[in-house]
C-alpha cells in the first residue's frame, strides 16, 4: 500500500500545497452519521485510532470544521493530533453557524471580519494548535462581500494563524472575486461519481486559476460503497434520512446505479468504493478526495483505492454505468446556499 503525494494551489501564486493523494474527512466521528465519538467512549477510542493510523500510513490532509459537533470534531482531531502536529496538514472550516446544542438545527452563515478573526481563535484553540494550514471559509455569506471576509482571512495569512486559504462551495464568480483580493490554495465540494456538477464551470475556473479541488462525499455519502441496501440501513438518527437522494423512489433508482458500480468492481478485484475514489483520483494531479470513515478497515482499504490505475476503457464503462442526469435527488434537503 503506497500513497503519493499532490499539489494543491499553484508556485506562481505562493499557494503550493503539498498533501497526500486522499485526505481523511472527519466529520462523522461526531456528528451526522449515527453513533459519535464522545469523549472517553469506544467510539472515540477507534476514531483517534483511525487518525493514527491514516498518519501511520502516510495521509497527511486532515479535514475538520467548527461546526462538526459543533466543536467536538475539532476536539477530537486535536486530541488525535497531539505529539503528531508536524505529520499533519490541517484543514478547518469556519463560517456555518449553529447553536450550541446540536439538537438545534436552525444555522446560518457568517462572514463579517470580526466573526472571521474569533472563529480563527476559537478553532486554534479547540485544535491545540498556533496555526492552521489550510482555512476555508465553510459556505459564502450572501449578507458580506467576499472580498471582505478574504480581507480578513489575508490579515490571519500575515499573522501567522493561517497558511493558506480556502473556500467551499463556493461558484465561479466568487472563486474570482476572493481569489482577486488573496490567492485561493483550495476550494471544496462534494464531487463523485453521482455529483458531477462542478464539471461545468467550477473546476474549469479552477484550473485556469491555478485553485485545487478537494471533493467531500467522494464515496456519495456511502452510497456508492455498496454497503446501504435499504434506507433503514441508516440508523435513525442519521442525516441521510432526510437526504433526498436516500429517500423513497429515488433511493431505489440510485442503488440501481450502485449495484452497476459494484459489478464493475467486481470485474476489477476491487471494492465498489475503491473503484469510485481511483474515479476521483483519475480526474487530475490537483484533485485531493477527502473520503470520511471513523474505522479502520475502510480508512485502509480506500487508502488502497490510490493505487488502483483506471484505464480510458474502465473510465467510459464508469461513465455509462453511472451517468449523471440519471442520479435522482438534490445533493441537500436546502440547496438555497450552494454554489454562490
């Protein structure tokens, strides 16, 4: 088992960033999918081993947020992390805001430079951290000029808290806009082999700018390992209940792609998921996937999906297979704050 390296961000901006091939998505060793990591609990015992071991086995891009938990993910990771900070690419997200308790589910968005320069601390803090490597604000706030919120993200930059910035579903015409005012290092986005919208304009904006990609949910929220027969699968409070890709007749429709996927894998001497993440990866050098797994067992086998090669055949049978006008279902129940 191998695992090379990719760039993110481009020399000729000074936003270079070096970090494995595939990242480790955190966020569900706290929150949205079912049992979390509480402090002490089993859970968190296999989570922190699961950070280790992905260490251990050269993942060096870590991906948090604030709003996991809220709070707790960072917590978690910062825990993991402790002793280890210099094998790490540290990735946060600052911007979705929620209550407290995570039983509330109304949020909202802020990107006012006061919020910025406190959400920072408080997530340097929860990090048991001096800096961030990589920063992205989480989603665009239609109330505050992008540039304002770079401003203030450019000024953390200069103060050392943060090494390189970036966005997260974000649109084109804000990629150019914040990229304008700071060089953008990264932007994220759910991008799989059922979500291929960014094809459009997003990642050609990238490439022309000199921007990495960072695909969440490269595996479509677990869909596309095969592992979700039914949608009471899911335990009942997971948060795919109320994705409208995982409910009723549209669940139906996309398993039907799935068991495609699984075929072809089969052929192949691969898991379903390991052939759906050497897709992203065959996508370009500047794409990094960030696939989310609290255990071990599936951190290691898509660490194994790096060294699967796709050939332009295998590519066109994926590609008929799962053809993306047949996927049923927006990517979120609300999509009103995507892809500003």
């Amino acid at each position: 088992m191998s695992l090379t390296t990719r760039t993110l961000g481009s020399a000729a901006h000074g936003t270079a960033l070096t970090v494995s091939a595939l990242g480790l998505g955190c966020m569900g060793m706290s929150e949205f999918y079912g049992a979390t990591s509480a402090p002490g609990s089993d859970q968190e015992r296999e989570s922190v081993a699961t950070i280790h071991r992905a260490l251990d086995l050269g993942v060096t891009l870590l991906d948090t947020a604030d709003m996991y938990g809220p709070h707790t993910n960072e917590r978690l990771v910062g825990r993991a992390i402790a002793g280890r900070r210099d094998e790490v690419v540290l990735a946060t997200k600052f911007g979705i805001v929620r209550d407290a308790d995570p039983t509330v589910t109304s949020r909202g968005v802020d990107g006012r430079p006061e919020y910025v320069r406190a959400a920072l601390d408080g997530s340097l803090q929860r990090l048991g951290v001096d800096h961030v490597d990589l920063y992205y604000m989480h989603r665009m706030d239609p109330k505050v000029p992008v540039e304002d919120t770079v401003g203030a993200l450019a000024e953390a930059v200069q103060a050392g808290k943060v090494r390189h910035i970036g966005l997260s579903e974000a649109g084109p015409a804000t990629i150019r806009r914040a990229h304008a005012v700071h060089p953008i290092t990264a932007v994220q986005t759910e991008y799989s082999l059922w979500t291929r919208d960014v094809e459009a304009e997003v990642l050609p904006t990238l490439r022309e700018l000199g921007i990495g990609l960072v695909p969440y949910s490269p595996l479509g929220r677990g869909m596309l390992t095969g592992a979700i027969a039914a949608p009471d699968d899911l335990a009942p409070d997971d948060f795919r209940r109320a994705n409208p890709r995982f409910a009723g007749e549209a669940f139906d429709a996309n398993r039907a792609l799935v068991e495609r996927v699984q075929a072809l894998a089969a052929e192949r001497g691969v898991t379903a998921a390991q052939l759906a993440l050497a897709w992203v990866l065959a996508q370009g050098e500047d794409v990094v996937p960030i696939p989310g797994t609290r255990r071990v067992r599936y951190l290691e086998q898509n660490v194994a999906a790096a060294d699967v090669r796709l050939t332009a055949e295998d590519l066109a049978a994926l590609a008929d297979a799962v053809p993306p006008q047949a996927v049923v279902g927006d990517r979120y129940p609300d999509m009103s704050t995507i892809g500003r």
